[in-house]
C-alpha cells in the first residue's frame, strides 16, 4: 500500500486546490518557515479523522479554512482528499486505489468520504485500523511525537506497539462489545425494576379492569332492558292509536248517519 497523492482545497494556508503527488521511493518536502510544509502532514492527520483542533495548532476545527488575505476573501470549507495505492489489498476492500476525503465547512458540518461515496467517520477508522496509517498511527509522527512517545506512559506507548502488531482492531472490538454488554446489563436492570413496579400494579389494575368488566356487562344488560322497554311502549302505542282511530271511523260514521237523517227530514 503505497501513499500516491494528496489533494488540499481550502485547508489553511491552500487557498488554491493543490495536488501533490507522491512517486515511489522517499518524497522530501522542503521550505522555509511558515511556508505551509507543517499543514501538509496536518491535512493527512486530518483526513484520516483527527478530532482535536489543537492538534492541528488550532482552537476550533473552523480554524483549518482558509481564513482569507487581502487579496483572497475566505472560503467556506475545507477539503482534502488523501488517495493510496491498494494492489496489495492491504486494505479490505476490492479496489487498486482508495480515496478517502473529509470536508469541514464553517457551520462546523463535516463530511467523508470513501471513493467519492458518502460515508461515516467510523468506516474510515475500520478501514485503516492495524495498517498504521490512522490518525494515532505510527506512520504519522509529527515534530516531538518521537519524544512523547518516549516519555508518556507504559499504556500510552503500547497502543503505539499494538498498532504496529496489527491487535489494535481487535482490542477496540472488545472494547465495543464490553460496551455493549454494560449497557445491555444497565438495560437489563431497568427492565427489572420497570416490570417490579408493573407488578406492583397489578392487583389494583385487576380489580379496576373487573369493574369495568362488570360495567360494561351491566351497560349491554341496561341496553337490552331498554329496548325491551321501548317495544313494549311501542306496542301500547300502536294498540291504542289503532283503538282510537276504530272509534274516530265509528263516530265519523254515527256523524254521517245522523247528517244524512237530517237532510231526510228537512226536506220532507
């Protein structure tokens, strides 16, 4: 796995986009002071997911933009893409060449990428766990590293020597999965304390749902009572409507009758 090239917009003091291309065989970067030849291993930390603005000499990541001259107005985003050579298959993936790009613009959003496809920051970590290339990886050692190294801790230096071993990935796996177990033991004993309280209700909840049980049956039983009702008043009804209008076709009768005697008499 070979680094091939390494393309810089926007990132500090690279206004213009620049590409540098890295042939095989040792590449020398030289310059005087300030003339940027720090920011450019700081754009490798970067793209390979350096999180601490200090790191790169700043005290916000937005710091890394390009911030403008008199005669440039500032941009509003920075971009790298570093690309290496992946014949080897070093890398766990079915490609010759690899390009990872990170993008920060100045709302703090930033974005990666693994070949132009969108991606996490996590996929780019995996990908370059135990190859050494990471961001706390031993191919990167900036000025001084060499001295920390040496001075920090005996567990500070052993996850140098673990990423050179190739055991790093499997030890964050663990890790992952221990974590994992804590939190599915914490969730564990929720459950148990949600479903103890659950239990403690029980026994009133009981007794309330048999009482809507026997609300509900007494309500069927109301309503069948008051439609019995209801017939039975509706029957009465009729039977005395049909009465009264048996009489009122009687007396209309009795009317007639009398009427047509009426005029009888009258007339004679």
């Amino acid at each position: 796995m070979l680094l091939t090239k390494l393309e810089l917009a926007g990132f500090k003091s690279f206004a213009n986009r620049t590409e540098i291309c890295f042939d095989r065989g040792v590449t020398g970067i030289i310059g005087p002071n300030g003339s940027g030849k720090s920011n450019i291993s700081e754009a490798i930390r970067w793209v390979l997911g350096e999180q601490s603005a200090r790191s790169l000499r700043g005290t916000r990541m937005e710091d890394i933009i390009f911030s403008g001259t008199q005669a440039k107005k500032p941009l509003a985003y920075a971009e790298v893409t570093l690309t290496l050579s992946n014949e080897d298959r070093l890398l766990d993936v079915a490609y010759n060449e690899i390009a990872i790009t990170r993008r920060v613009y100045r709302s703090g959003e930033s974005e990666y990428f693994i070949n132009r496809t969108p991606c996490r920051l996590k996929d780019i970590v995996e990908l370059f766990r135990d190859t050494g290339i990471g961001k706390e990886g031993y191919s990167v050692i900036g000025q001084g590293r060499i001295d920390e190294i040496l001075s920090n801790r005996s567990e500070d230096r052993r996850a140098v020597f673990e990423e050179a071993a190739g055991i790093s990935k499997y030890r964050a796996r663990k890790e992952e999965a221990e974590r994992k177990l804590a939190a599915t033991r914490d969730n564990l004993v929720r459950i148990g304390d949600i479903v103890g309280e659950l239990q403690d209700r029980l026994g009133p909840l009981e007794e309330q749902a048999e009482v809507a049980r026997q609300y509900l049956k007494l309500k069927e039983e109301l309503k069948a009572i008051e439609l019995t009702a209801f017939l039975h008043q509706y029957d009465r009804a009729h039977s005395k409507i049909a009465a009264q209008a048996e009489l009122i076709a009687s007396l209309s009768a009795r009317s007639a009758e009398r009427d047509l005697r009426a005029g009888v008499l009258r007339r004679q």
